[in-house]
C-alpha cells in the first residue's frame, strides 16, 4: 500500500513537472499563528503555536482531439502545538497535534466526442500523511481509500480561467488499512465543480460537491456490520484565497460532510488564515 501510494503521488508530480503542452496550475500557502506569555504571566493563558501549509496543484492537456486529462493534487499539513501547565505549576510544551493533513490524488480522462455530454474515467487516491488512529503506533500515509468510477460529464461553463462541470458515473472504492482487512464497495457518484477568478481582486474560489451512494459492501454479510454503510456520504468543500500583497495572502476554507459510517450527523471545519502564498504557473 506504500508503495502504491508512492507511485501515485510520484505520476501525479511527473505529470506536473513537463510542461510541455500541459496548462498547469499550482498554488503554495503556508499560514503560522502564534501566542506567547512569559512564564509568570499573572491569567491563565497558554502559548500556543499553528501553523499549515497547503498545496493545490493541477495540469491539464489535451491528450488527442478525443482525449482530454486533467490530473489535480491537494496536498495539506498543520499542526497545533500547546503549552500546558502541571500540578506543580510548571509549564511545559506538549506534544503536537494534527489541526489538517489530507492527501488527495485525482487523475480524470474525458473523452471530447463533441456529444452533448462526454464520458469519463477517474481515478482518485485519498490518504492523510500521518495515522495516528492507535496511540501507540503511528503510520504513515494510512489509510488510502481508492476510487475508480466512470460515466459522463457535462461542462456546463467554460471562460479562461473559469469552470462549472457535472458529472455522473458509477463508481467502485477499496479502502485499503494497514491493520484491516480490505473493504470493497461500489454505487452511485456524483460530483460538481465550480472555478471562479476574481480579476480585479486576484482572488479565486473553488467549489467541489461530491456525493455517493453505496449499493453493495464486501462486508454487508457480517452481522456485525451494520446496514450505515447503505446511507448516502456527501462532502462540500469551499476555498477562497485571496492575494493581499504580493506574497502575503488569506485564505478561507469551509468544508461540510456527512458520513453515517463515522457518524450520524453532519459534520463541518472552518479555516481561516492569514500566511505566505507563491503562485507556480
């Protein structure tokens, strides 16, 4: 599974790097915020340390006049590091934990029939960079959810930098987990994608809707199992960001989920930040 994950990140960086006939895209931020008190400070404050560091990246060509691809890597790390006070009244540092990590691989082939919908083929690989699930073990890029879907797609708007495109398909996913036993399903996919620049305020949004539906499990004959797995998942992602000032830029990202396997409600993050940003191409 290492090495799988590997090699997928390392095609999607090839892929990246010869920009020959590829329209690439690719934005870096990194975003630190930081307290600090003495340590006689009179209240009851804490320093604290956050920082993240964020990579959105893409490349795009048209293969042949019947073949379009479009390969996008997420890549995002923060952690949080807090102080804390003993008994005793000594502060010291605690360890560090997780505020963001993602890893999200999407290599998309669209055939250009010239019909008023295109079918596709995708391929997405989605991980964490750190699994910190079991206290007393730590892994690295666990677990990796794969999907292979196909179907068709419809670009509803294109202009120069700006996108609106649907598309439905079938869609099958191995989770793969170091300590579990593979667990396989497949259904229903939908996802719709919207691109916009704002010119005059060198500024961007991206928003992505995905949603599934599972119709059967591996796991569906074990009694223990559950019948979560039968409700549909949904994840709305929002970014905006924003150049202030030549490198300094701000960004903010609101995300909301719904997955019954985890939890029987609707979750949701909120990041708000204010950092470094270097535009690539």
């Amino acid at each position: 599974m290492k090495k799988l994950s590997l090699i997928l990140i390392l095609l999607a960086a090839l892929s990246l790097s010869f920009a020959e006939g590829w329209k690439l895209d690719s934005d870096l931020s990194f975003t630190l915020t930081q307290n600090q008190y003495s340590d006689n400070w009179a209240g009851t404050e804490l320093s604290n340390i956050t920082w993240v560091a964020n990579s959105n990246s893409s490349a795009e060509k048209q293969m042949a006049k019947w073949l379009n691809n479009k390969t996008t890597l997420k890549l995002a790390f923060g952690q949080t590091h807090l102080q804390k006070r003993d008994a005793a009244g000594d502060v010291t540092w605690d360890h560090p934990t997780k505020s963001t990590d993602k890893i999200d691989l999407e290599s998309l082939s669209k055939f250009t029939l010239q019909a008023w919908v295109d079918p596709f083929l995708s391929l997405r690989a989605e991980s964490q960079f750190i699994d910190e699930s079991d206290p007393t073990l730590t892994r690295i890029v666990n677990p990796i959810l794969l999907t292979e879907s196909a179907g068709v797609m419809k670009t509803l708007w294109k202009k120069e930098r700006d996108e609106f495109s649907l598309r439905l398909g079938a869609a099958f996913r191995e989770k793969l987990d170091r300590e579990m036993v593979t667990t396989v399903d497949g259904g229903a996919e939908f996802v719709s994608e919207f691109k916009h620049v704002f010119l005059l305020m060198d500024a961007n949004f991206k928003s992505k809707l995905w949603a599934y539906k599972a119709l059967f499990n591996s796991k569906s004959d074990d009694p223990g199992f559950g019948d979560d797995w039968k409700a549909a998942d949904f994840v709305w992602e929002n970014v905006l960001t924003a150049k202030l000032w030549k490198l300094v830029s701000a960004s903010l990202t609101f995300e909301m989920r719904y997955e019954k396997e985890q939890i029987d409600e609707v979750q949701w993050k909120q990041i708000l930040g204010l950092g470094v940003s270097y535009s690539l191409f």
